[in-house]
C-alpha cells in the first residue's frame, strides 16, 4: 500500500543549496547566512546574486548586476498597454500574472535547455528588474494616473516607493523597506516556489514558471495572509477586545491570522526582525502607536499566553501588513503583489537549479473512484 499524505507535508521534493529553516530554534538562512545578518549588512540585490549563484559578489560584480538591474527597470510598451485595457477594478496579483506571462513573447530564446546562456540569464534579470515596476504601474494605472517612469540611478527598494508615490523615500524608509524584500525573497519549498519547480520541470521557460508561482502566492493560505492580518485587527478594534475575540476563534477552532508556521516551533525570525525595525523607527521617528498596532502587540501577548505551549507564535505575515499599511501607506491590494517582486529572486534562482539537474514532477495517486463496471445497455 502507498501511504497518502495531504498536501505532501513534509514529503521531500527536491535537493536545493538554496535556502536551510531550523524551526525549531527559529533560523532561516540564505545559502548559509543568516537572515538577521543579511538584513543588517546587505541589501535586496546583494541578496539576489547570493541566491542566483550562491556566494556573495564582490563589490565589482555587485555593482554591475545593479546596474544592469536598474537598467531594466523599464517595461515594454505592448505590455503597458495590455495593462491599460485591463479592468482597473482587477486584482494585482491577477495583472501580475498576466503581465509576467505576455513577457514571454519578447523573450522567446530564453530556455530550459541552457540555463546559463546570456540571453537566458538576462531574461532572468529582467524578471527581477520587471516586477516592481509592474506593480508601481498597476497601482497607478488602476487609480487612473499614468505610470512614473522609473529612475534607474534608485535601488530596487527606493525605485519601488519612487514609482509608487511619486517622491524620493527618506533612507531609512528605504531601509526599511529594503530589509521587507530580503526577507520575504526566498523560504525553501513553499507553494509558490514549488508550483514555479512543476513548471520548470516541463522545461517551460522561466517566465511561464514565475508566472505560475504568481499565481499560486495569489492565494489566502499563502501570500494573502497579512491582509488577512489587518482585517483581523481592524474587526477587534481596540486592544480591549483583542482576549474575547481570540478566545472566541479558539473556541470555534478558527484562524487567528499571523499566527503559527508550519515551519517554526518558536517565533518567526522574520517577525521579530519586523517587530524589532517597526519598533525602532517608531521610537526614531517620534511616531505615535496607532490604535491598530497597540491591538497587534495585544494580539501577540495573548496569543502568546494561549497558544505559545502549543509551538504556536506569530509570522511574517502578522506584522508585514502593519508595516506596509502604518509606514508606508500601501494599500492592502499591494501587499501580496510586493511579496512577489520580492520572492521573485528566490523563484528564479530554483527555476535555475531545478533545470540544472531536471527532472520532471510525476507523482502517482491512490484511485478512490468506482471498480471496474460495465456501461448501461439502453
């Protein structure tokens, strides 16, 4: 008999140098470094070359991906206009989809059958390069304002708020926001990167691969959980409300949104660095608290006292969507399209190591259908 375990928990589907989760004592690690130690010393495109080809570059070899990176902010005027004629009442993460997918079309020599070509490796790039643009553009042409053309001398993260707002970040916006992209650029083998790793088995080329993993990221089990989170906050209302509230949705075995990980028994590492930063730039910044993060730090302490004996604590995603909705005024709608431009570079960089040594995906089933019976005379 073949043992069926849902959802493949825990079943291993690959061999990857990539990333490494301890979950148990809260460690994620790039290529062996810690994230705590790439938030504090490097920045999203440092990152992005670890992740590709596996060590850190030196400063000549960095300096020149970034500028080939910021080069390509730009994006295709077919694929603008494709945009233009999409419904402005459309999800983000549904133009994203659509748009990585018709990126395609311009680069119809960039295969699986060599990985490390030029033109492959450039298409990879511009992925990368692409995908914050795409999701400046949409916000902007969804509201009915023209696109703001990128700046290519911006790094990723400043270009990012750039487009979207119109004005230059003040540095430690862009730091902040900066850290939110390596942090959320790469998880072992999630949903997303795993639908990305189907995809590439076929040899698909790698815009249909990330294509697919935006798609599977657009889901609430997935990237949509830390708009979930705010909901949740703005339903309590005020941190009076926050223990009957939670002790309802216990009672009624019922989501707390930003709460538990399958991978981690203790805190989410990526949630304390958030917290911490959060924290930080609060204090720097003489900001006042306001009333849906003094619910969230009640929310934590709560649940903390309910559910810690459990292994369960809070994620990424429970203080990501404060940060982006209290600090950086994104709208909801945006959240999981930036959690995409930032796993784009975790994406491409399986994309690249599943061809390298490819095998297609075929697992089996166990057949709980009907025996074997004859069709009905009429």
């Amino acid at each position: 008999m073949i043992e069926y375990i849902p959802g493949l928990a825990g079943v291993p589907a690959t061999e990857s140098s990539i990333s490494s989760i301890d979950g148990k004592n809260g460690i994620l690690a790039y290529r062996g470094y810690s994230i705590e130690d790439l938030v504090k010393h490097a920045s999203f495109e440092e990152v992005s070359m670890l992740l590709r080809d596996g060590e850190l570059p030196d400063k000549k070899r960095l300096d020149n991906f970034k500028d080939v990176l910021h080069k390509r902010y730009e994006v295709k005027r077919n694929i603008r206009s494709m945009m233009w004629s999409l419904p402005a009442t459309g999800h983000p993460m549904d133009v994203l989809q659509a748009a990585i997918a018709a990126m395609a079309t311009f680069y119809p020599d960039a295969g699986a059958q060599n990985p490390d070509s030029v033109y492959t490796q450039s298409a990879l790039t511009k992925i990368i390069s692409n995908m914050s643009t795409l999701v400046a553009m949409w916000a902007r042409i969804s509201a009915g304002y023209d696109p703001i053309p990128p700046s290519k001398g911006m790094s990723y993260a400043k270009n990012f708020l750039y487009m979207s707002f119109g004005e230059e970040p003040d540095d430690d916006i862009v730091k902040l926001f900066d850290a939110c992209l390596i942090l959320h650029a790469e998880h072992t083998i999630n949903a997303s990167t795993f639908s990305a790793m189907v995809t590439a088995s076929t040899l698909a080329n790698p815009f249909a691969s990330i294509s697919a993993a935006v798609g599977t990221l657009a889901g609430s089990l997935h990237g949509g959980a830390n708009e979930d989170v705010l909901k949740m906050l703005d339903k309590i209302g005020d941190s009076k409300n926050a223990r009957t509230y939670i002790k309802n949705r216990l009672k009624n075995k019922q989501v707390i949104w930003g709460m538990g990980h399958r991978e981690y028994s203790i805190k989410d590492p990526r949630a304390s660095i958030l917290q911490a930063m959060i924290e930080s730039y609060v204090k720097k910044s003489n900001m006042c608290l306001s009333k849906r993060f003094e619910t969230a730090l009640e929310v934590e302490r709560i649940c903390e006292e309910l559910l810690s004996s459990k292994g369960v604590y809070s994620n990424v995603d429970f203080y990501s969507g404060i940060l982006y909705a209290e600090i950086f005024k994104i709208p909801q709608t945006h959240f999981t399209p930036i959690f995409a431009m930032a796993r784009s570079a975790g994406w491409v960089a399986h994309w690249h190591e599943q061809v390298g040594h490819n095998r297609i995906f075929r697992p089996t089933q166990i057949y709980t259908g009907a025996d074997s019976r004859d069709y009905p005379k009429k």
